[in-house]
C-alpha cells in the first residue's frame, strides 16, 4: 500500500478532509482526523470516493468531431489550435461577448482563476459564469448588499457553540451529513441546545428538531419579515450595535411592519400553525447565540437575494453578527463554490472580492494583470447565456466540468441552444454524458484524485486538493488547456505557469493587491500565503481566510468582530425585503408545486456517484413524492409510474408518499440523467425564471401536475454486462457489484417473453445454461442465463410493479457457482432462505438492508445504539440514523 495523501472531498461545500492510500485491490479511504472540518468523519459518499475511481467511461484523449458528424481521436495541439483558431475568428468577427465559458464549482481555484484571467483579461468579456450560480449566487447577492463584500461571518465552530441553530431551507443531514453530525454531536452534549428546521418538507434533518415550521414554498422573506418586526415590537435590538455600525434601520422595519402585519397574518401566508410560529419568534428572541443556517431552499427561488438579506436584518437588528456562536451561514453546495467566488467565478464579479461595475476595481485588477482590456459591465449569467447561444448572439461556448443539459432549468432549451452552436468546447472526466453529445470538441480533464490544487469550504477554510494517482490517457489540468489557449493567442508571459503553486500565488498577490484603506479595502487577503514555493504549497495545512502578511498559521479575526464591514460606509446595510410570490402561480391545469433537490447518496448528476454499487443502494432509481391525499386526486398509487408535467417539460418516476410533504407539493430529485434513466431530467421540467438580482433560477416553485402513467408490464434485469436500452418505453440503470441492473417497463405487449429476453440478452447458444418459467395467465415471466455455474443475467416480468427483491438476486452475482436451492428460487422468485434477503438498503455504509434492521428490533434492539452494535448501521456517517429512528417507532413487537 502506498503512502497516505492528505486531500479533500470532492463533494458538498463541507471540505472533509481525506486520506487515500492506494493499493494493488484498489484505494482505501478514511476521513482525516486531523482536518478541522471533519476530525476523521465522511459520509457515504466520502467513504465510496474509492469504488468511482474506476475507467469506466472516462474520456481519456482530445477528439474532434468531424465531417461525418462523429468524434475522433486527434492530438492535444491539433485540438487546442482548433479551439484557438475558431474562438479567434468568432472574436474577430463578433465581438468578444461572442464567445463564453460555462465553468463549475468542481474546478479547483487555480482552474478557476487561470479561467477567469484569460476570459476576462485577455479576452474581454465576463461571458464567464459556473454551475455555482445554480446555488448560491442569491448568497452573494444578499452578502454584498449587506456587507458590502461576499464575506460568510460564521465557522463551524460557532454552530456547536450556539444555543439556538435554525436551518432553513437545508436538509443538512442529507445534503451536509458531517456538518449535521456536528450539529447532533452539540445538541447530545448540551440537551438544552435547541434546533428548529424552516422547510416544507419533513425531511431527516427534522429528526433532530425542537419545532419544525413547513412553511409553504416562497414565503421566507414573509417569516423573518414577521421576525424582525416581532423583535423590534418587543424591544429584542442591540440600539448601539445599530446606531454604530448599520444603516437603513428604519427602512426595514417599514417594510417589515407594513407587509408582515401581526403574527397571525404572517402564520395565515406562509400556512404555519400560530402558536408554532410564535414559539419560534419567542425562542429566536430570548436567544441571544442564534446561528441562522441557510441553504438550497433559500437560495434557489426568484426571490433568494430577499431571502438572505431577511435573515442577514434580523441578526443585524439584534446584534448577533461577529461574535461565538451567532451569525447568518450560508451552507454552499458544491466543493469550490468558495473557492470560485474568491477568484471572480461569475460572470457579475472580477477576481479578488473586486467588482466589475467599479472603475476603481477594474483598473486595479487590470493593473495587477498588466492585461490588454477588461470587461467594463458584467457578463450573461447562466440561464441567459443559454438563451443568448439559442438566439445565436453568443456563438461559442466551452463548458468545463458541468453538465447544463441536465442541471440548467429549461433544460430542453439548453439542449436546443448547443445544437445549433457554431462551436462547442467541454472539457471533462466522462466521455459520455448528456452534454458531451452536442460537443465539437472534447478535452480529456484529470479527476478527482489526479489533480492538485485548493478548494475552499463554507467557513472560508483553505484545504489542498493533492493527487494520488496518475493521470490516466492524456488527460490534464483544466489551468493547462486555458493557459496553452493563451500562449497561442500571444499571451505567452502572461499564462507561463508550470505548476498551480504559481497559479495561487499569483491569486494571492492579487487578494493583497491595493487591498489598503487608501485603495480598495477587501476582508479577503491571502497576503500571509504569498511567496510559497511548490514544497510549501504541497505542504499546506488547512487554513480560514483571511491571511494577513506575517499571520500565517495563526487564528484569523472573526468577520466583523470589530464592526468594520467593506460598505462605503463602512457600515452593514439593513436592506428593505418586500414580500413577493413566485412568479408562476399554480392553476387548475398544474396544480401542485414543483420542489427539487438531492437525495442522500447521490450527488448532482451522478457522473461520478453512479459509478458506485454502494451508492446506488439507498435510492436506485427516479422518483415523484407527494401527499396521499393528493396522489388519490391525481389518480397514481404509490410504486407505479407517472407522468410529471409542468409547462417546460415532463418525466417520468416511481410514485412515493414518504409522509414528507404538505399537501400541493411535489418533490423530485435532481440527479438522474440520459445515462441512468430512459425520462427523468428534473430540469427540463423548472421553470427558468431567475432572481432579478443574483440571477439564481426557481429550483424550488414549479407549478406541476402529476398523472398515471400506463403500462402494460413492470420487469427488471441483472446482466453483467451492459445491455441496450433504447428501445424499451421506459428504463433506469443502477450499478450494481458485478452486474447491471435496469428496472423496466414497457406500453406494449410482448407476446412470447423468452424469445425477447434471448435477443435483449444476447443468447444465442441453444445449448446454454438457460431456465425460464412464465405463467401467461397472469403475465408473470422468470428467466435466468448461467454460463460455467455462475448466473450472467436474470430477468423478471409482471404486470404488477410488486416484483422479487432485488437484494436477494444481487447476492447471487457475488457467488461463484449456484446451486440447485439458488435454481428453484430464481424460478420460484423467492430465496430460499428467507435471510438471504435483507431487503432496500437503509445503511449505505454496511450495506445493512430494512429486513435485517427490523429483524434486530423484533429481536430486542429498540434503540439505534443497540442497532448499531449488532449490525453497524448508523455508526459511521449518521445519515441513516433518522430512518432507524423511524423503523424503531413504526416496528412492533411481534404478537
């Protein structure tokens, strides 16, 4: 085994710290201890970074699509000559803002700011934005209208010091599980410790809640409107805090007193119980150390910058900014999204914490680059970009690390944009995924685990991103191929960079640059980090920004501690939110509201998690959750297929009633795509209306309706080897270990099964290993392919979606030889022993499935301790530790 690298997690905006050591059975992972974000912990996903560093799919060598429409193989200078050439004609002829780049929080900071500096320096243009504006764009908006810079105030730290955390519009156990751990970890020490979840949904986060408020969707800016006027009613302001240090008080207020109205009113718009709304407003109010968590479901919606800005007044007006365990936090999505935003990620900033609509901040970046233009207003943000290719003003794109086909709203449109594109550029790890299809050209880009670089997490901490493997084909740095693009474009001196050690110390110089009370004063300052060479760099411990000059290694000051904010002013700005509602309303046509998200094991579009078997476990395919209520008014039963349908598109998913949802709302997640599923990109579906000031689109209010969706037969297939799909009406695919597993469903009749299954399956022998056995009374088919003992595929068909369970038949793919009970049982549909069968997956983890779990309850382990030492569920991550709870309440003994 190889020695331990130090890394980091490539997943949400945690910043886990991870040790990979590879070995000749593969690359063994643990969470760092030493790391200040997780002290040694990773969630399920963390923990099966190993199990995707696999060759399956990966692009590995540039190809060009040519004449006859496909891609081939060329080299790495044919390709970016190509990429130059084109770009520069499109320049020249049209303009700079002829030409974008669609980048991503997935980039390390070196990619990010090589980006930016060519796009923005070189180039002139900011048509530069990430997929980061899908989540935390209305964030930044609400930071600097506030703060007057995009400064996140509050450390993890002060989560566990805090006697009150409310977590809006975050499924934190879910979406940030080691952070959630934190949250338990505190709330276990000090019982007093109190947590309330803001969210329509019940989702795992409630587990651990004092009071949940499922407030109806795109009323937030009316719940802490309603806040801050209560506060203010009943004298909770710290009058010196905002006499020194804010403005704008009494504008706020009005607005707040004017639209909130009493509590009852407030509770009567966002459908909250009185008394529960009032005993929020009172615990918020006799609190003083209130941490106010937000996330996904503040940010994505029309009205997220207003959102933010509510939450970011109710601490200002008390106070509760700047000090141990209190202030507004702002939990972001992706690895880098921090990351991004410190070199001028989007399109609307320049690199450093500068902005792009100040000459001031222009000239001094300029300067700094000693770059022949700069943009002189910003950029198209990302739903307009894509507007701006499909009515052709923008000619050329290059997407790095994203795949907008499935995660932009509108997606169809998006789709239709690349098409008639004149030039298409995406770099990328995976050959194939729903954007790469509309490419012309394809760059090879290095992987987790083969890259080196930093990221920054949600507590503005530093962390290295170090390779422990090589890179695979002709695979490189993203930085490598925007900089060789530079130096073919005369700007050689400028993108002379041999390593990314040199890249952030140049993003360093600049955070330091003019950064003085005579020029341009910024709380982001790397000064104490410039200067390393690549051993320092490689050597770099984990650190929070800023970094002044002679304080490396040293305990930065907390933002606001002194009560200096980065205003004209100096001063934080209370800013009014006016309560609106979302812009598409429902009517009779679409009558339930659209809500998206993530599902626990799963991340983004599942180009990388999907490689996963353990992954795949918890939740394998495409689903719709909504009230039974409403699943009876629409005419669909739990486990069938539906339609969902807005005005931008439809897909179809499995129905569940989770118990989750209010009444009216609907909840699909986000992940599947043309690769895993025949029909399930949830944006296609999302309405592409955007927040006016941050640009963030509605991921959380669709209007939506939900019907049957008929078919004649359910089926489901284990191969192990992949087997088309194209032809069936509707299909997803689940990576499994050692197989493939695809759930089927088909609109038409098959009128003899075991030929169908021998031509999907290949099997031509009349002599092979083949049983079968079919009831056509009831149009139940079973048939199973054995080659030299070992079971190859197997197939099961019914009309009904109650089919076999499928962890018994995955068991089998393990062994090296059936026997006859094996035999009897595929014919049968049942395992032989019932024990074989520990059904879906609770605990990703151990692989510890619900009938194992509810057999250990019946067995007298009644709490998720007692589970947790017979079976290990729930003794790594957490994440399933709210469904055991569940499993606990809802299994009897047996009579």
């Amino acid at each position: 085994m190889s020695a331990p690298v130090r890394t980091t997690c490539p997943y949400c905006g945690t910043g886990c710290g991870v040790v990979a050591r590879v070995a000749a059975d593969g690359i063994a992972i643990a969470g760092d201890a030493a790391h200040p974000a997780n002290a040694g912990r990773l969630c399920v996903k963390g923990s099966a970074l190993g199990e995707t560093l696999v060759p399956d799919g990966r692009l590995l060598y540039p190809k060009l699509r040519g004449a006859d429409g496909t891609l081939q193989r060329t080299s790495w200078d044919t390709a970016l000559d190509h990429v130059a050439g084109a770009l520069r004609r499109i320049i020249d002829t049209h303009g700079p803002d002829a030409v974008a780049w669609y980048v991503s929080g997935q980039l390390l900071t070196e990619d990010y700011y090589v980006a930016n500096k060519l796009v923005k320096g070189y180039v002139g243009t900011a048509n530069i934005d990430t997929n980061s504006r899908l989540c935390m764009a209305s964030a930044v908006a609400g930071h600097q209208r506030a703060f007057g810079e995009d400064i996140v105030p509050v450390s993890y730290e002060d989560l566990e010091q805090a006697d009150l955390v409310v977590l809006v519009g975050s499924n934190t156990a879910w979406c940030h599980p080691v952070l959630y751990q934190r949250i338990v970890a505190a709330k276990a020490q000090r019982p007093q410790m109190k947590i309330v979840v803001v969210d329509p949904r019940r989702t795992a986060t409630t587990d651990i809640a004092d009071l949940h408020l499922p407030l109806r969707p795109g009323t937030d800016v009316w719940l802490f409107n309603g806040l801050l006027a209560f506060l203010h009613q009943h004298g909770v302001v710290d009058p010196a805090f905002v006499e020194r240090h804010t403005v704008g008080v009494a504008r706020a207020l009005a607005v707040a007193d004017a639209t909130a109205g009493s509590v009852r009113a407030v509770a009567s718009a966002c459908r909250i119980d009185t008394s529960a709304l009032t005993e929020f407003y009172r615990l918020f109010a006799r609190t003083e150390r209130v941490v106010t968590a937000f996330s996904m479901g503040v940010n994505q919606s029309s009205a997220g910058t207003d959102k933010v800005n509510s939450i970011i007044n109710c601490h200002l007006l008390t106070g509760r900014i700047g000090k141990p365990g209190m202030g507004p936090f702002s939990l972001t999505g992706q690895p880098n999204a921090m990351g991004g935003r410190e070199v001028g990620g989007l399109a609307t900033m320049l690199a450093a914490h500068l902005g792009l609509d100040d000459a001031r901040h222009r000239a001094l970046v300029q300067r700094f680059w000693n770059s022949p233009r700069i943009p002189t207003r910003p950029g198209l943000k990302a739903v307009e970009l894509f507007d701006a290719i499909d009515d052709g003003r923008v000619k050329a794109v290059w997407i790095m690390a994203t795949n907008p086909v499935v995660s932009l709203p509108d997606a169809d449109k998006v789709k239709r944009a690349l098409k008639k594109c004149e030039l298409v550029v995406v770099s990328d790890v995976i050959e194939h995924t729903d954007t790469t299809a509309y490419a012309h050209v394809l760059l090879p880009a290095l992987a987790w685990g083969e890259k080196d670089g930093t990221v920054t997490n949600s507590e503005r901490r530093i962390s290295r991103q170090r390779a422990f493997l090589p890179a695979p084909g002709e695979a490189r740095p993203d930085w490598w191929m925007l900089a060789e693009v530079g130096k073919r474009w005369g700007y050689a001196e400028a993108f002379r960079y041999t390593g990314p050690h040199q890249i952030f110390d140049e993003h360093a110089r600049l955070t330091a640059f003019g950064n003085t009370d005579d020029e341009v004063p910024r709380y982001l300052d790397l000064a104490g980090l410039v200067g390393m060479d690549r051993a320092a760099y490689d050597a770099l411990a984990p650190v929070c920004w800023p970094v002044a000059a002679g304080q490396a290694g040293s305990r930065p000051l907390r933002p606001f501690a002194d009560g200096r904010f980065y205003t004209p002013e100096r001063k934080a700005r209370f800013v009014p939110t006016p309560p609106r509602a979302p812009v598409h309303a429902c009517d009779d046509d679409y009558p339930l509201v659209l809500n998206t998200g993530r599902v626990r094991d799963h991340w983004h579009t599942m180009t990388r998690t999907g490689l996963s078997p353990r992954l795949a476990t918890h939740i394998a395919e495409p689903y719709v959750d909504l009230h039974p209520q409403d699943a009876l008014l629409c005419g669909v039963r739990e486990g069938e297929l539906a339609w969902v349908s807005t005005r931008w598109g439809r897909l179809v998913a499995r129905v569940r009633s989770s118990g989750e949802l209010p009444r009216r709302s609907v909840f699909v997640p986000i992940h599947w795509n043309a690769q895993y599923a025949s029909d399930a990109r949830v944006g296609a579906l999302c309405n592409p209306v955007v927040d006016p000031v941050s640009g963030e689109p509605e991921f959380k209010h669709t209007p939506v309706r939900v019907e049957p969706f008929a078919v004649r037969w359910h089926g489901f297939l284990l191969s192990r080897t992949p087997v088309p799909m194209q032809t069936l009406t509707w299909w997803t695919r689940v990576t499994g270990a050692r197989f493939v597993r695809y759930e089927l469903a088909g609109r038409e009749p098959v009128d003899d099964w075991a030929a169908c299954a021998r031509d999907m399956l290949g099997v031509g022998d009349a002599d092979a290993d083949w049983i079968e056995y079919e009831d056509r009374s009831v149009g139940v088919f079973r048939a199973a392919w054995i080659v030299d003992g070992r079971i190859a595929a197997c197939l099961f068909v019914s009309p009904r979606p109650d089919l076999p369970s499928r962890a018994w038949l995955s068991g089998l793919f393990v062994k090296e030889r059936l026997d006859d009970r094996d035999r009897i049982g595929l014919l049968v549909g049942e395992p032989p022993d019932r024990d074989a069968d520990t059904g879906p997956t609770v605990c990703a983890c151990f692989g510890v499935g619900r009938h194992a779990i509810v057999g250990a309850i019946h067995g007298g382990c009644r709490t998720v301790e007692a589970l947790g030492q017979r079976l290990r569920c729930g003794t790594n991550c957490g994440s399933c530790i709210p469904e055991l709870r569940a499993l606990i309440a809802s299994t009897r003994e047996p009579a």
